[in-house]
C-alpha cells in the first residue's frame, strides 16, 4: 500500500489527446506450435527498493525468460502506472499485465471492463487454494476472480521499546490505559504517535482504518461496509468521536500531520522524537534496506476504545495483480503472473523483502524478526477473530476516496462528524447501486 496515487477520472478526455501504446485485441493465447516471439509489458512503482529490483530483474524476469525464449518482458517503473493505466486501457491499450494499488482499483477495473475473469487460470494454476480465502474475496466482482492478492498488510503503531522500558511504560490494552500512556508520554515533552500525510492524503487511510477497527466490534464494522449498519448510526458517531478526542488532545502529531510527510513521521520516530509512529507492516522492508532504528522497536495494535472490544489490527490487501482484457496474450501473461507469485517467489519476497502474501502455508522462519512477530499475531488475530479492515481494501471505492479527501477538514472542524457521516452514507448507498460493495468475511 506504501505509496497509493488517485485514479483520474478524466481520463477518457486525455486520450483523446494522448498517443497510447495498444497491446491489442482481447483473443490471444501464449503462442502456438510454432513458438512466435511475445512480448509482455508490466508496469510498476518508481518508489522500489534497489533489493526489490534485483529480485523482479535477476529472480523473476531473467529467469522466466530463460525458461521461455519465446517470451520477453518489458518492465517499466513510472511515478503513476495507475493513471497510465487508466489513460491507456480506456483507449483499449495498456500493459498486458496490471499491477494495482489494492482492491478498491482492481474493482473498478474490473467494472470498466479492463480485466480478464482469471477463473479458469485460477483453476489451472491452483491459485483458488493457494491464497486465503478472506484475501482472495476481496478481488471478486460479481462472482468472478479478476486479480491475485500480492501483499497482506497490516495497519500498526511501532512503538520504542527502549523507551518504553526507560520509563516503565506498559503496551496498553484498553481505552483507560492507552489515555494513561497518551498523557504520560506528552508529559515528558515527546509527541505521543507521529504521523503525517502532507504528501500524500491517502494516508489517511491508516488512522481512519484503526478508527473502526478500535471504536467498533468487528461484526459492526463489517455491518458499516457491507451496508447493513449505516455510517451515520450512533455507534460510527460515538467512534469518530472517540478519534476526534485523541487528535484534539495532541496525541498525534501534535495536531499537525497534514504539515509533514509521512518520512517525516517515521524520522521522528527513529531519532527518539515520537515514542510511537502510525504506519504498516510495508515499514519494516524500508527499515531492512536503509535507516533502521538504533534501538529496540515492537508493533502494537491499538486497544479497543469501548468495552468488549479487544486489541485489534486492521487487516488488508497491498497490491494486486491481473491481466489486461485487451491483451492479445492473456494466456502468457498468466503464465508468467503464476511464476512471478509461485510459492518460491512469495518466500524469497518474505525473507529478502520483508513482503507477507495471504498465500497458506507460508514459512517465517529466518525472515526480519519483526515480520515474524506481526505474522504471527496476523494469525492469532484470525484464529480469535480480533481484527479489523481497512479502508483501502474492504471501505467501497467512492466512501473511501471521500473519507480521505475530506478527513482532514474532519480534524479541524471544517466539517462536523454528523455531516461527514451522512455524505458517507449517501455514497455507500450509490457504491451499491453501483455492485461496488464486497461480501467481506
């Protein structure tokens, strides 16, 4: 999820002005008896690491093509592939493989018509049993698959264990705990959370997840997505209350973190400036790869804001992948979609990348210490039924789009809670007439 940009919606107007590379019509395979030269194309983020790199260059493309010589994959990275994407699949072009920013996008891809139903390569390669079934709902739209979930991650505060320990501060689990800890942390002129989302208003996301993770039970809060429980009920109020308290009191950022960067946030964190920073299980690859913190670090969830609910994570889906319909080689770019995620690559990605994948069966053995801890709470919280979702995966597309638009004028009073939550609610109405609301488990 690390970096998520906005999907244009004036796309069709560009094109119009635009030259776009087509990759052709919607009928291929990967090439018959004779072996003809393919060639796929694949757009990806510029914000990867250079381990990344190295991995899809040398592990994954070399290889694959080594064992395919008829098949050559053009990997491009770019600041926005999702508006390239958008841009080039509305004038019937695009790359042949899609990668998205999360399910919310491959929904509305798959709406527009840009995507092959992946059922029967599903069926073919085993991927219907070989990711969890939770993760694997969230790329269905009206009863067919349309993308693999690439990444599971997790929206949680990493706290300084260090400190911590210096000042005899206990990880809290409940409301009356958590505002004691809150206080005691400012007390000593340390902020409380960093975060910030100036260069991104996206990251909104994060704080709005943990809001209803941690101010509505579970089944609530699936009842809110899945339009059976309205966004303007009482219980959604009493959580954006409860959140509103918390940023009023200058536990977050002092108030400002629509001010600085989410790098700013995380260098507020690791020069011992914050003892808590808001972030996502993504975090711990950037710190693999440069500038971890000089001292002990642990995650926590946020503790449950109202009696009966307990410490809890949200839950969800980072990247996602599909095949373009208007590629003339969807078959190929299966192919190389079931090698680039076999079970191999998805433990090679854990280990050197710090990446989880909702894939069963997974090892974290001699993966980052931390990743092994976060999956291993991923699976208590399962088992027990203690998490939450978040709004990049589970929330409908226009809700969450509005939500973080809007949710800083939320913070400053620009707009009261009981109007934010009646636009919420108008939208999630109008997402469902739409068929853009998921059967979340």
């Amino acid at each position: 999820m690390k970096t998520r940009v906005l999907i244009t919606n004036s796309a069709a107007v560009l094109l119009a002005l635009t030259s776009v590379t087509a990759c052709g019509s919607a009928n291929g395979g990967g090439g018959n008896g004779s072996n003809p030269k393919i060639t796929l194309t694949m757009y990806d983020w510029t914000n990867s690491s250079q381990t990344y790199l190295n991995f899809i260059n040398n592990d994954v493309i070399a290889q694959f093509e080594k064992q395919h010589p008829n098949i050559k994959i053009v990997y491009d990275e770019m600041k926005d592939p999702s508006s390239t994407d958008e841009q080039q699949m509305t004038a019937g072009g695009g790359p042949d493989i899609v990668l998205m920013d999360g399910p919310s996008e491959s929904m509305l891809y798959a709406k527009a018509g840009w995507l092959v139903p992946l059922n029967q390569y599903a069926k073919q390669y085993g991927w219907d049993k070989m990711y969890d079934s939770w993760a694997l709902s969230t790329e269905q739209w009206k009863g067919s698959l349309y993308a693999l979930p690439v990444e599971d991650e997790i929206i949680t505060m990493y706290y300084n264990k260090s400190m911590f320990q210096k000042y005899g501060w206990k990880v809290p689990t409940n409301w009356n705990e958590f505002t004691s800890l809150m206080q005691s942390i400012q007390s000593k002129g340390i902020i409380p959370i960093s975060f910030g989302d100036s260069d991104n208003a996206m990251e909104n996301e994060w704080p709005a997840s943990i809001l209803m993770t941690a101010g509505l039970t579970r089944t609530q809060y699936r009842d809110v997505l899945m339009g059976k429980l309205p966004w303007n009920s009482p219980a959604v109020e009493n959580a954006f209350n409860k959140y509103l308290y918390i940023w009023n009191q200058g536990w977050i950022q002092n108030k400002e973190a629509y001010a600085i960067t989410d790098t700013d946030a995380i260098n507020l964190f690791t020069s011992q400036k914050a003892a808590i920073t808001l972030s996502g299980t993504w975090q711990v690859g950037s710190w693999m790869q440069q500038a971890p913190p000089t001292f002990q670090y642990g995650n926590m969830a946020m503790p449950g804001w109202f009696d009966g609910i307990a410490p809890s994570y949200p839950v969800g889906v980072g990247t996602t992948i599909g095949i373009n319909a208007h590629s003339k080689h969807q078959a190929a770019a299966a192919e190389f979609i079931n090698w680039f995620y076999s079970k191999q690559h998805i433990q090679q990605q854990l280990s050197t990348l710090a990446q989880l994948s909702p894939v069963q069966g997974l090892s974290v053995a001699g993966a980052n210490p931390h990743l092994q801890d976060q999956y291993n709470e991923l699976q208590t919280a399962f088992k027990e039924g203690n998490y939450g979702y978040t709004a990049y995966t589970q929330w409908s597309p226009d809700v969450d789009t509005y939500m973080w638009q809007h949710f800083e004028d939320l913070e400053i009073g620009k707009t009261s809670v009981s109007d934010f939550l009646n636009k919420l609610e108008q939208l999630q109405k109008q997402d469902d007439q739409k068929g853009l609301v998921l059967n979340i488990q």
